[in-house]
C-alpha cells in the first residue's frame, strides 16, 4: 500500500519539477487559452 503512494508521489513532484526544464521558453506558465475549445460560448443548445 505504501510503495503505491510513495510512488505516485514522486511523480507528481518530479513532473513539477521537471515542467520549467522541458516547456518552450515562448510558453509562459500562466496564459489565458487562446484556442476556441477553451473560449466560453454563450449560446445555449437545445
């Protein structure tokens, strides 16, 4: 039970870690979406 946990904290800490590593330097951390999946409609479907 324990090694499950250990383990999948350690790859949540290693993956925020590991984030400012292996992201594009043209990408900042905290930007609003700028694609249409994102982009709040406010046309309801009926």
């Amino acid at each position: 039970g324990g090694v499950a946990i250990a383990a999948h904290l350690g790859g949540f800490v290693s993956g925020i870690l590991l984030v400012p590593l292996l992201k594009r330097k043209e990408v900042r951390f905290f930007q609003k979406g700028h694609s249409r999946a994102f982009a709040r409609n406010t046309r309801r479907i009926r």
